[in-house]
C-alpha cells in the first residue's frame, strides 16, 4: 500500500500523508452506509470505535497512534475522577 501511495505521490505532486488523509475522507461515505444499517447502539459505538482506530492507524501510523489514543484515555480518566469542576482544567494542563 506504502508503494502504492508513493507512486501516487510522486505523480500528482501531493504528500503522501496528505493522500491517506484525502483517502480516508472519501472512505467515510461508503462506510457510512453499514453505520446506518445498525440499530443496536452498542453496535454503533463499536463499529464507530472500530473504524476510527483503523483510520487513525492508517493516516497517523503505530506510534502517533499508541500517543493519540494514550493522550486519549488519559483524559478520560481526569473525566471520571476529578471533580467536574476542575476537570476541564486538568485535561487542558495534561493535553
């Protein structure tokens, strides 16, 4: 796929992290349909949670993916414990 994106690169004059993003854009719509198909919540959730990790992968690669979703919970943590007084503080400080 790699090889791919850089031939594609190479001839339309655009990065390469710029083509997965673009690719991943133009996914969204066709995956959009079986999102609409489901009628369990739950399901949603997952198939959301799904895609979204396989996209991140794909355009951000293994390691900014292991940050983002780190940074990620993180934050949801100080979201459950500290006081929802203070925990838009802390998430900012953390972020």
């Amino acid at each position: 796929m790699e090889e791919f994106l850089q031939s594609i690169s190479a001839s339309s004059g655009f990065p390469v992290d710029q083509l997965k993003y673009l690719a991943c854009l133009l996914l969204l719509a066709p995956l959009a349909v079986p999102f609409r198909a489901l009628h369990n919540v739950i399901l949603k959730h997952l198939y959301s949670v799904i895609v979204s990790f396989l996209m991140l992968w794909f355009c951000l690669g293994a390691e900014s993916f292991a940050h983002s979703f780190g940074t990620s919970l993180v934050c949801y943590l100080i979201l459950l414990y500290v006081p929802h007084k203070h925990a838009y503080k802390v998430v900012f400080a953390v972020s």
